[in-house]
C-alpha cells in the first residue's frame, strides 16, 4: 500500500474516512488512478480465473460453405454478363480503369494587370468565376430557376430581334438606348439607361442645334470663301485670259489688215475710229502688233492692238507726214502687253512701222522711266523731254508704269532713219 496522498488527509493529519470522502476509490484494490499498475496476484473477475488459458475465439465464418464467394449462377438472365467487380475471376481491364492522365499544369500565378497611366487604376479582364463565386449564386440561376432565365433571354432575343425594339410599335423613342448598348440581356453588363421623357427628348434636341452666333460665323466663313475664290477666278481672268482673247483678236486684225493691202483697199488717208491701218514691230523683243486709229480702251486697247494718238487736242501726226511725232499707246501687263517690255531698249535698236505702201524705220533714241499722266507734252511734235531740239519725223510709245497699275506712264522716243517702199522689199531690220 502506498501512503495517502496529502490532499486525502484531513485537516488534523488523521486518515479521511471513506464514507464522507468525496473521492473514494471506486477501483479494485484501494487505487485511484487506473494507470497504477502493481505485482499482484490474479484475482477472480465475475466468477472468471484470469490466469488460466482462455480458449480461442470461434471463426464466424468457419460455418459457411466454401463457394459462397464464388461467381453467380450463369443463368440465361445474366448471360453475356461479366464478374462483379472483386470477385472471382474478376480481373481489371482498361476500359474500366484507363491509364493515369497526363499531370495537370503547375500553377502559375496571373501576372498583375499594368496600370492605367491616367487614372492610376487597374485595368483586367473579368476572371473566370470561382468556386465560391459559384457557391454565391442566387437561387434565381440555380437549377429552380435555370429555365426561368433561359425564357428571359428567348424574351429579349425576340425584343432585339423586333424592329424598334419595342413590342407593337416599329419605332423607339428618341434617345432611348438599344439592349445591346443598355445593360439588358445580350447588351452588356452595365444597367439600362431610364428612357428620356418629351422635354429631356427636346432639351436635347435644342442642345444639338447651333448657336445664332456659330451660324452666324459660318455665314461668314463661307462669304469670306466665295470672295477668295471670285478674286482667284478674277485675277486669272485678267493675268491669264485677257492675253489669250486679246492676242487672239490682235492676230486677226493683223491678218484682215495684209489681206486688205493685198487687194488694193485701206488706202491711206483718214481713218474710222478703231480701224486698223498699219503694223508695228520690235524686233528685239519679238512684237508685231496692229495699230488702229484712236486709243479707245475698249475697242482698240483691250484688243491687244496699239492706239494712235489721233483724235481732239492729243492728235499726232501719221507716220507718212513729212514733219511731226507719230505717238502710239499699248497696254504694259494684261490685254496682249504689246509694250510689256519697252523699257528694255536700247538707244539704236530699230523699231518699224509698216503701212499699205511703205515701211517706216525708227531707231530708239531715249526714254523717260516716269512721268504723270497729264504731261502731255512727251507727244508734241518736238517732244519736251526727248532730246530733240529741233522739229522732225519723230516716234513716241506710251505706257503704265509701274507694272499691274496705271499710276505713271513710261516714254520711249524714237527718230526715223529710214523710209522704204514695200516695192524694194523689206528693210533690214525685219530681214535679219
């Protein structure tokens, strides 16, 4: 026996008594711990030695006939049927248990979606739903509903379908958004846009309109671009086409003026107003122009031909005169410019007026780059200006200056040298 435990004394050192112990030992023996174990000698346990030897326990299944586990009867019910799986003659085949599959692929971690450089965000895909997204499903999608929301969408096919989007009408109302734009099945995943009423329909419309003031501008816009292209168009009517139409007509003139000498006519003599009577030419710069009586613009100038002063106080003396300054005008730029590039003569180059009968040789003698228009002393008979002191058969050409305006007018003089009738052919100057 071993000693009492402290807790098992009383409070005066005497042994606790069993029957007001609140912890008796309910084992054999007089221990409390089942664990103790001592040397003792066995004991009868309900009427039982347990040291004597103890018999074998008895098979249960030592009573069964030897084929209980064999195969069933193969009776016309179970013909063409295998072994139950495990049983006698049962083997595995692959059809019933196939080779392993391949390894499914590690794991890989999905790389973190880059960052939206504007508003910092990230930018990713919707991923694939989870199993616990899946175990959240409302009760909506489950099986119980799972024909409901296969009808919703047959529902909405059809409304997409329908034109207009709207049953019994074929139209939609302005500013109302399409299923596929609003968040209706099969349109997207953001929600349906609230349909606009009348004055938010109309408000819009409004908002859409241009302003008086953006109208306004682009009246102004357009004007502007109409008088662009009308000057453009204006501009090459008189830079381009007025040369055209004017040497044009200048070369009839000339034509009809030798095909008159060469049937006797235009004798000289007086001349209508506008009437061809002789040709002019500089060899140097390559001129052959008309020249009719009168410095009309419209009927003598405009017509690429050059004008003779012969009409009121600004009549000049004809080239046939034995004494005097036959003066012509032509246009500078546009019309024909006969006399675009007069200021390039020299003193001594020649210039010919050649008439029915006679061919006129002048030799330029000087010029006067500027003078006003109303110095009309550079066409008198003994030009003021000129150089010459004394009177002669003197030639005058006049024109604008400076080029593309009228604000000046430029002199050339020239003085005859020589004057050879048409019989003896012609001079020199128009040969070489």
């Amino acid at each position: 026996m071993t000693a009492l435990r402290p807790e098992r004394e009383s409070a005066a050192g005497g042994p606790v008594d069993p029957l007001t112990d609140p912890l008796p030992d309910v084992l054999a023996g007089g221990h409390s711990s089942p664990w103790f174990r001592a040397e003792q000698p066995p004991q009868q346990v309900q009427g039982h030695d347990l040291s004597a030897p103890q018999p074998p326990l008895a098979d249960p299944y030592a009573q069964l006939p030897a084929d209980a586990y064999a195969a069933p009867p193969q009776d016309d019910a179970y013909a063409g049927h295998s072994p139950y799986e495990g049983g006698p003659g049962w083997t595995a085949s692959p059809e019933t248990y196939p080779a392993p599959e391949a390894a499914e692929e590690p794991y890989r971690p999905v790389p973190e979606a880059p960052r939206d450089d504007e508003t910092m965000a990230l930018r990713a895909a919707d991923p694939a739903r989870t199993d616990e997204e899946r175990d959240e499903t409302p009760p909506a999608t489950t099986a119980a509903g799972a024909e409901g929301g296969r009808a919703a969408r047959r529902k909405a096919a059809k409304r997409n379908a329908r034109p207009g989007g709207r049953r019994g009408t074929g139209r939609r109302r302005a500013g109302t958004p399409t299923p596929e734009a609003s968040g209706t099945p099969g349109g997207g995943d953001e929600p349906p846009e609230r349909p606009r009423t009348r004055v938010e329909a109309r408000r819009a419309e409004r908002a859409r309109k241009p302003s008086a003031a953006t109208v306004a501008s682009r009246a102004v816009g357009e004007l502007f671009i109409t008088i662009g292209v009308l000057m453009l168009l204006f501009v090459t009517y008189q830079l381009w086409w007025t040369n055209v139409r004017a040497q044009q007509q200048a070369d009839g003139a000339a034509h009809n003026l030798q095909q008159d000498w060469e049937q006797g006519k235009r004798k000289p003599g007086a001349f209508q107003a506008g009437q061809g009577f002789a040709i002019l030419h500089i060899p140097k710069l390559d001129v052959v122009v008309p020249v009719a009586s009168g410095i009309d613009k419209q009927r003598v100038l405009d017509r690429g031909m050059a004008g003779h002063y012969a009409e009121g106080a600004l009549k000049t003396a004809l080239p046939s005169a034995k004494e005097g300054n036959f003066a012509v005008a032509g246009h500078r730029n546009t019309h024909g410019e006969p006399f675009r590039y007069i200021n390039r003569l020299t003193p001594g180059d020649p210039i010919v007026v050649e008439t029915q009968d006679t061919y006129y040789v002048y030799e330029m003698a000087s010029i006067l780059p500027q003078t006003p228009p109303s110095n009309t002393a550079v066409i008198d008979p003994v030009p003021a200006g000129s150089g010459f002191t004394e009177p002669g058969r003197y030639l005058t050409l006049t024109t604008c200056t400076p080029e593309f305006t009228s604000t000046y007018r430029m002199i050339v003089w020239g003085k005859m040298v020589e004057e050879r009738p048409r019989s003896k052919g012609k001079p020199d100057a128009l040969v070489d």
